[in-house]
C-alpha cells in the first residue's frame, strides 16, 4: 500500500491509503480514526492523479 497525508496549511486533515494493485483507496480517515469531512474531495484528487501516482510506481 501506500499511504498519504492530506494537509490544509500546515494542518493534517487525513491519513490516506490507496492499493498498490488497482489504485484504489483503502481508507481515509481524520484524526482519532474518524470519518474525513473532505473524503470526497480527496477521492476526486487521488482520481485525477492515479495514472502520476502509477508512473512513480514504476520508477
């Protein structure tokens, strides 16, 4: 897997990890293990990066 963090500023929102195998997202979550308010925007931003994202994979 790999895993991310998604910042605002300097402030870590979320913990993100996306699948080696099909790229997916295995989790996203918020501080204390909670739901991320700004799942769906991630999910939108991990989208239009997949192929960058598979690339580096390969490098």
């Amino acid at each position: 897997t790999l895993v991310f963090t998604a910042k605002i500023k300097d402030k870590t929102i979320a913990t993100i990890e996306i699948s080696l195998k099909d790229y997916s997202i295995i989790q996203c979550r918020a501080f204390a293990n909670k739901v991320c308010q700004y799942q769906d925007r991630i999910a939108q931003i991990i989208s239009d990066n997949i192929k960058m994202i598979a690339e580096r994979k390969i490098a």
